[in-house]
C-alpha cells in the first residue's frame, strides 16, 4: 500500500493523500498593504490543481511590525481577510485543502525583498523599529524594542484575531509559525530569551508565549479546525533549543489544542554548521513524532516520490511538505502518483489524454 497517497483526517478535515505544500514567501504585495493578488490566487491555486493534499500560504503577519518585509502578505485587518477568500475558495474548488501560516518575524522583521534592496530596510527609509522577546538584534538588523509584559499579552491577542479573520476567509486549517529564528521562536529559545517575567525562564516559561496563543485560537476558532505548529527543532548550538526540548513543547502544545508539528530546523542565530543533505530533517522529525501523539511533518529536501514514500513507510513521520521542489513543479503530486502506480481521482479534466489542443 502507497502510504503517500493515504487520506488523512485531522479533527473534521480530511486531506486526500500526504502531500502537503510548505509555506513559501512570494514577497509579492506590490502596495505593501498585506493584501494578497492574482499572483497568490494563480500561484497557491496552481498547487491545488496538480494535487496536493493541503496548500499552506505564505508566512502571513498577524501585526504590521510583524512583516519579514513591507511585501509580505498579512491578515491584521478585515479587508485582508476578505481579499484571501478568493484563494481558499479556488484551492477548495481543486480538492484540497488551504492553511494559512500567520506569522510574526520578531527581531528579523523590516527587511527588503532580495530584488528591492539588501538587507535590513532603516525607519527613515520606511522600515520600522522591530519587536521581540529580547534588546538585542540579529545581526545587520534593526535593533527591536523588548516588549514588556503587557505588550506580549497584546501581542497575543493579534495572533487570535488573525486566526478568527482566517477562518472567516475559508481556511480550512492554521498554522503558527514558531520556527526559522521569528518570534515565536525567539521566546523559545534561550538564546533570546533572557526574560525574567512570566514568559522567560524554566522551558515551560519560555513556552508560555507559544502555548497562550494556542489556547486562545482555539477557544475563539472552536474544536473543528485543526491547528499545526511549525517548530524549528534544534538552533544547532549546545545552548540553544534543542531536540529534545522542541518535543516537550510539542507535547505541552497537544494539552491546550494543536494538532500537528511541521519540524524544520535552524534560522535563530548566524555562525552554526547546518547538515545540509537529502532529507536532512527527517531524523528531527521522527525523534518528534516518537514522543507525541499527533501527526508530525517532515519537511527539507525531500525531492523524489520514493524517498517521500520510504519516510512514511520507515519512520514515524506521517506527512511530506514540500516546499523549493513545488515551485519547479506544482504539479509534482500528480508526478509522484504516476511515478508510484497510484491512481488517483483528481488529474484535471482539462489536463486529461481526451484533451487535445486546438
């Protein structure tokens, strides 16, 4: 039995096989409003059409100062809501299901696109003045502002009201984004958490933050829509988080709501040694999915219908997310059915051998 191509359903939602597109910033809101376009509507659709089982959207600001760049998408407003219901409805229309990752950048926000400019973008040239679980800035980046106790429990607040302007936009499914060096993970890692509030200290402190926004999703969005954390599991330093710590968290996450775990890796800190390789994330992602219940994602040059096949079938790993090999080829789910014998129901019509052209 090919697993890849198994259903799976997560509370009410069902995703018709394994194969799940990873969330890509397309840096693409040419009016730097947050409002998504025709660029997002043809390019997530495009992944619906050729296949997949979910199509995640970019990173997506639940907060103005929470844009990686002034191009980046967000959900901070109604209108941006209501701009996004074109995309879930055309995913739906193709099959699959549509996720949002909402997103804050933390200290590594206000920076230009690569084709605008290079690196951090000053407030006197329309940047802003960065936030965070600490003072201290990433390297060449504005210097946040460490937001007091009051502020983060504002902060809070914005991730659960992006959720609920989601749901009402047709998301099906929510992720948070608490990995790649942003907020989140700023909270989670001791590197940049040195905080002696409520949300600094012992792991389980540091996991307030994280642990505060779930709760409150989940109280304001209900028990039917599935919620997915993105964790980068290791900083690759012996004082940074760590494996083993990003499953504790993990299991703290299932106590108040969260349904699956998308494993990266990295992005907090500059000067570490990364194992770049073919599914270089694969063993993070199985030593996570060893100590929870939930499903866990693997995600990270996985390029190759067999190879995803052989992590399903040789770990405890239950979803591929794909994320460079699907902007070469968004319709690579359809190449892997074919690839591994598998016939499947949704080919396009349109794309069909009966089509000839005109």
């Amino acid at each position: 039995m090919t697993k890849l191509f198994e259903p799976l359903t997560i509370r009410t939602k069902t995703s018709r096989n394994r194969i799940w597109i990873a969330p890509m910033c397309q840096y693409s809101c040419e009016n730097q409003d947050g409002m998504p376009s025709n660029w997002h509507v043809v390019h997530l659709g495009s992944r619906a059409v050729g296949g997949a089982g979910l199509v995640m959207c970019e990173a997506t600001a639940v907060h103005p100062d929470g844009r990686i760049s002034p191009w980046d998408t967000g959900i901070w407003n109604d209108d941006q809501g209501k701009a996004w219901k074109e995309v879930t409805d055309f995913i739906r229309e193709h099959g699959a299901l549509s996720a949002i990752q909402l997103a804050h950048a933390g200290r590594k926000a206000s920076n230009y696109r690569s084709w605008s400019g290079q690196g951090a973008i000053s407030v006197e040239n329309g940047g802003w003045v960065p936030v965070s679980s600490t003072s201290e800035a990433f390297p060449e980046y504005n210097t946040p502002h460490e937001l007091t106790t009051q502020e983060v429990y504002s902060s809070i607040q914005d991730w659960v009201d992006a959720a609920k302007r989601s749901i009402d936009a047709g998301f099906d499914v929510l992720e948070i984004h608490a990995a790649h060096g942003y907020l989140v993970h700023q909270f989670l890692s001791p590197i940049t958490n040195q905080r002696t509030d409520e949300f600094g200290g012992s792991l389980e402190k540091r996991a307030k933050y994280l642990l505060d926004i779930i709760s409150g999703i989940r109280a304001s969005v209900g028990e039917d829509v599935p919620i997915i954390v993105r964790f980068s599991a290791t900083d690759y330093r012996e004082d940074g988080f760590t494996v083993e710590q990003c499953a504790e968290v993990a299991k703290l996450c299932e106590a108040v709501g969260a349904d699956v775990f998308d494993i990266s890796s990295g992005g907090l800190v500059l000067g570490v040694k990364i194992p770049f390789g073919p599914g270089y994330q694969v063993p993070m992602a199985n030593d996570v999915a060893e100590e929870v219940e939930s499903p866990v994602a693997a995600v990270g040059l996985i390029t190759d219908s067999k190879q995803a096949e052989e992590i399903l079938q040789t770990t405890d790993v239950e979803i591929i997310m794909i994320g460079r090999l699907s902007l070469r080829d968004p319709y690579w789910p359809l190449r892997a059915a074919h690839e591994l014998g598998v016939e499947v129901d949704y080919w396009p019509n349109q794309y069909s051998r009966g089509t000839y052209p005109a």
